[in-house]
C-alpha cells in the first residue's frame, strides 16, 4: 500500500511539474525563430527573426547582426493565429524598404512551432515559413 501511494505521489508531482514547464513557456511567438523568406533579393533568403513580448506589446528584430531590421509593429489574433508584422529597412543604396510580413502560427502546440505566410514589399513579395528554436 505504501509502495502504491509512494508511486502515485511521484506521479502527481510529476504531472504536476510538466503542467508548469508548460504553463512557463510565455507568449506563443517569444523566442528565436530561423528560416527562409524566398525570392528577397534585397536582403537574402536566409532569415533569423528575435520576438519578444513585454506583456503589451509584441517587439524583435529581423536579422539581428547582419541587416537589423526593427519591427516597427507586430500584432497577433489569437482567433486563428495570425501575425503580422511591420518593418521598415534600409537598402545598400540608402534607400528605405516597407515589408509587411504576414503567417499563421503552425504546431502551436509544439515549442518547435513555425510561422508560415507571405511577405511583401515595394521591392517584390514571396513566401515566408519560420521556425522557432
């Protein structure tokens, strides 16, 4: 009876521990996300994007080091999961570049989750697919 209560106890505890992991995780888009947006010429295929969430606010970095591209606005609708997000971005030639990226948060439930949509700009459109790590 002993050993039977001893396992169940450790059990609870357990359970009780992954809820918290869980429930710690934070703001479904916080974190580091890689991946490509394809057909950008101006700035390359290859694409790191830092999200971060302050409790109002969704803000990051597109490309943190190489092309530091704020992100002037980000919004999500937990409706269906959509994000979008706004950047300005400067070219080599001195010009300033819109982008207006906008996914669907695939996997939710997975911490390995990914962003997956379109992007666009004066300089061209394609698609979008990130992964957080």
């Amino acid at each position: 009876m002993r050993a039977c209560l001893a396992k169940l106890a450790v059990s609870v505890a357990a359970l009780a521990l992954a809820a918290i992991s869980v429930a710690q995780e934070g703001h479904p888009v916080k974190g580091s996300w890689i991946g490509v947006w394809e057909s950008n010429a101006t700035h390359g295929e290859n694409i790191l994007v830092i999200l971060d969430w302050d409790g109002e606010q969704i803000t990051g970095m597109i490309n943190p080091g190489t092309d530091n591209i704020a992100i002037d606005e980000a919004t999500l609708d937990p409706d269906d999961w959509s994000l979008r997000i706004e950047a300005d971005a400067d070219t080599r030639d001195g010009d300033t570049i819109r982008y207006v990226i906008e996914g669907t948060i695939e996997e939710l439930e997975l911490p390995s989750r990914s962003i997956v949509g379109t992007w666009r700009s004066d300089n061209g459109r394609g698609t979008f697919d990130i992964r957080r790590q």
